[in-house]
C-alpha cells in the first residue's frame, strides 16, 4: 500500500539507481515536495490541479515522480494498462539480484501486472469471501465495545484528566485485532507490527529502517506459515496455504508476500479512516449531531469520510515503458506516475464544494479505495470497521471533543499514508 509496501524503488530505501529513470532533463522543472508537505498534502495539490492535470515532482525523498492530480485524468490512469506496477520484472537490470526483503516482497498483487495479477487476486479472492468479511460484523462490534470500555475506564480512573490518545487506545488496536484474527496472527504481536509497518511506510526516518522491518516480516512468517502448516486452524493463513485454483496455489515467496501486503494493507488505512474521520466530525460538529441522530447515514457516511480525509495521499506507484500521454502531458518512458487519489476526492469538477464535510451527500464514485484491477481487496471489510466504529464511538460518547489546539496536531512524514502522529480527545 505504500511506496515501500509496494516495496519499489521510489521508495528511498529500496535503490532507485536500479530503474534506469529516464533523463527527461526537466530535474530543474519539477515542484519540491518540502517536508511541510506531509502537513498539508491538499494545499500542494490544489495548487497542481488548478494548473494542470499532472506535474512532474521531487518527492521529500529526492526522487522525481508525476503525478496525476484531476478526478478524470487519476481514474483513467488507474485503469490504464500503459501505466505498470511490476518493477522487479520489468524495470530492473538482468544482473539484479533480489535479497529477502526486495525478492519476496516484489511478488505480492499489488507490485504484479496481468496475468500474474490475476492469479495472484482470484487465489486470495477465494480465501478472503465476501461472506468471511459479512460474518466478522459481530466480532468487529464485540472489540469495537471492549476498546471503548477500556478508554472509558482509563480516563475516568482516579488521576485520569479524562483524555486519551484515539489513536493508541482504538484506531490502531480496533483494525490490526481484526486483521490479526482474520489472518491467524497472535493478536499479542501487534506492537511488533506497528513498529514495522511504521518503518516501512516511513518517507523519512532511520536509514535501513525499511529493510530490517521487511527482513524481520519475513523471518516472522516463515516460521507461522511453517506452524500453519504443522497445525491448521479456521483462518486466512491456513486458507492460503490450502488455496487452490485449478491446481494452482501460491509457492512460498507469494505466500510471504500476501501476508506481509495483507497486514499493513490491512491496519494502517482504516487505523487512519477512523483517527481522520474522527477529527473532522469533530471539527464539523453539526455533522457530527447529524450523523449521532441519524444512524441511518453511517453507511453514507462512512464513503464521505473516506472522500474527505483520504487516510492514503495517493495511489502506489506506476510507472511507464514508453512514452505515454495523459491529460495532454507526455510522461517518458521509465519515470514513475502517482495517481492522487485525495486530489481526485477534492477535484471540484466532479464533487460540489469538494472542501466541505457532508455526511448526507452522495459520495459514490471516490476514488480512496482506488479503481480498475488493483481496486482495494479489503474494502468491504475497511467499511464495515468504519461503520461499526463511527456508529459505536458517538453513541457511547456524545460529548466528545479534541483536547488539543489543532494547530498543534501533526501527521506522519509518509508521503502515501495520510495519517495523524496521535489524536488526544476528551470523552465528555
Ligand atoms: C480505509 C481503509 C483502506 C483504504 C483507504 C485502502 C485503499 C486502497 C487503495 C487505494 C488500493 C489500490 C492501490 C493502487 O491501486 O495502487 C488498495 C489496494 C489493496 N488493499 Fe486496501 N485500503 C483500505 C483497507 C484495506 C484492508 C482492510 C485490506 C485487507 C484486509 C486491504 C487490502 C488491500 C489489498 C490486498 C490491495 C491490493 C489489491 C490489488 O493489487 O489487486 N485494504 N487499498
């Protein structure tokens, strides 16, 4: 889900000297993505869109990428087979030779192109069932209610001030509890995995951060793949493990690779869906009022919030083989083309007063879960988390409130994930 989830070389650890970008010679030309950028990501993007359909970048990490920021131009090219993922078969050299954490990560759906793409999607389809995901509602209300009595024991406990951290106390554990439980993962490693995930989609941070947690996922699940295969239980990972399609099934590199893209995949979006979407009900408090009155609206809503706070900045990266056009730009051959999806939700050409919350509206058509084959597997279940969560959080806590100035609030220096550092709220 990340430059680095998707575990390309845009991503700063991973060697872009590999790529063999092309020298457009327009270096001198590109917008710098300052580090302020990762604070507010829409104002750079305004700007672009209102200029133009797509604009070559250095990203905060120094390598150059287009991105495509109009509503039009961001879902035609996520449907536009011209614009390929598969870097480790396509962009590297003949002498390229992968190590554990690019050779093994470069093989999960998200980094494949048809018809590997396919096989790979229809495999993890068949594991992961629209009625697998229907099925969790009421264990996702069940850890849902016990987060929320646990906060509420927290601050109100004597010396509590009545504030906590909604991101340490619910939007992290409530998704990664439900993604650990869907896959057969101990629930107890789940700090573990944050640690890692943060390392790995990190735009900044420690160097080599991306590569030890990719190396650490890796020894990780090879040992519980090899205690799934000893001891099978009613879970995803022993579902993949048994997944067969016409006598296919996924060799031991994909299945490393599907389980490592599931788990990020799986918790950092919506962990970002729930912390944004709570702060911007409770920066629109009458539609906070609005959508506590009326339940009825959480589905709706649910698509509104994910058009309004966008928990990803843009698509994972793309890249070209040859020239090719989009919006009258011609991207060369070889560069790599982010599609920005949250540009695309504030594009005023395709949602009226794109800057406005709107519980009610109709929010259909956004593009946060992304569009065309690598449409988001999880979505299903990212809604229903969103649903249970928005509707169990304002019913138990009407008066809640952010106990911070906003203006002090800061969000992870990750150019793909848009997601806030911590979100201090006071109950009631
Ligand atoms: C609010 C939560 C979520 C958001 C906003 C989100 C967003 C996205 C987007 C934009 C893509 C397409 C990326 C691209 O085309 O480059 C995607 C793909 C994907 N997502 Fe999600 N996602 C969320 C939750 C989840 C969950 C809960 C899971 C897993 C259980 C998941 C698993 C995946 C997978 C496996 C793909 C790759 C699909 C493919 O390549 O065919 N996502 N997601």
């Amino acid at each position: 889900m990340t430059e680095s989830t998707a575990g390309s070389p845009v991503q700063a650890d991973t060697g872009r000297a590999d790529t063999g970008q092309a020298d457009t010679g327009r270096d001198g030309d590109t917008v710098p993505l300052g580090s302020d950028y990762f604070q507010d990501p829409l104002a750079y993007f305004r700007r672009m869109r209102d200029e133009g359909p797509v604009t070559p970048v250095t990203l905060p990490h120094g390598d150059r990428a287009w991105l495509v920021t109009r509503y039009a131009e961001v879902r035609a090219a996520l449907a536009d087979p011209r614009l390929h993922k598969d870097w480790a078969g396509k962009l590297t050299s003949p002498d390229w030779v992968p190590d554990q954490v690019t050779g093994y990560l470069a093989v999960h759906m998200l980094n494949s192109d048809p018809p590997n793409h396919t096989r790979l999607r229809k495999l993890v389809t068949k594991a992961f069932t629209a009625r697998r995901v229907a099925g969790l509602r009421p264990r996702v209300a069940a850890i849902t209610g016990s987060l929320l009595d646990a906060i509420e024991a927290r601050a109100t406990a004597a010396g509590g001030d009545g504030t906590v951290d909604l991101i340490e106390e619910f939007a992290f554990p409530l998704p990664i509890t439900v993604i650990c439980e869907l896959l057969g993962v101990p629930t107890a490693d789940r700090d573990q995995f944050r640690r890692w995930s943060n390392a790995i989609v990190a735009s900044e941070g420690e160097p080599g951060g991306f590569r030890a947690a990719g190396t650490a996922m890796y020894y990780y699940f090879t040992e519980l793949i090899a205690a799934k295969r000893a001891r099978p239980a009613d879970d995803l990972v022993s579902a993949l493990i048994e997944a067969r399609d016409s006598g296919d099934s996924l060799d031991e590199r994909e299945l490393i690779a599907m389980l490592w893209l599931l788990l990020v995949a799986g918790h950092e979006t919506t962990t970002n869906l729930i912390a944004s979407g709570t702060l911007a009900l409770l920066q629109n408090p009458a539609e906070f009022a609005r959508l506590r009155s009326d339940p009825s609206l959480l589905p709706g809503a649910v698509e509104e919030l994910l058009r309004y706070v966008n928990p990803l900045n843009h698509a994972t990266d793309r890249f070209t083989l040859e020239p090719v056009e989009i919006g009258g730009v011609t991207i060369p051959a070889r560069e790599w083309v982010l599609c920005v999806t949250s540009s695309a939700n504030r594009d005023p050409g395709r949602f009226g007063d794109p800057d406005r919350l709107d519980v009610g509206r109709d929010a259909g058509g956004h593009v946060a879960f992304g569009h065309g084959i690598h449409y988001c597997l999880g979505a299903p279940l990212a809604r229903l988390e969103g649903e249970v969560a928005f509707g169990a959080l304002l019913e138990r806590f009407p008066g809640l409130t952010l106990a911070v100035d906003p203006a002090t609030l800061r969000w992870r220096p990750s150019s793909l994930i848009h997601g806030l550092e911590t979100l201090t709220v006071r109950l009631r």
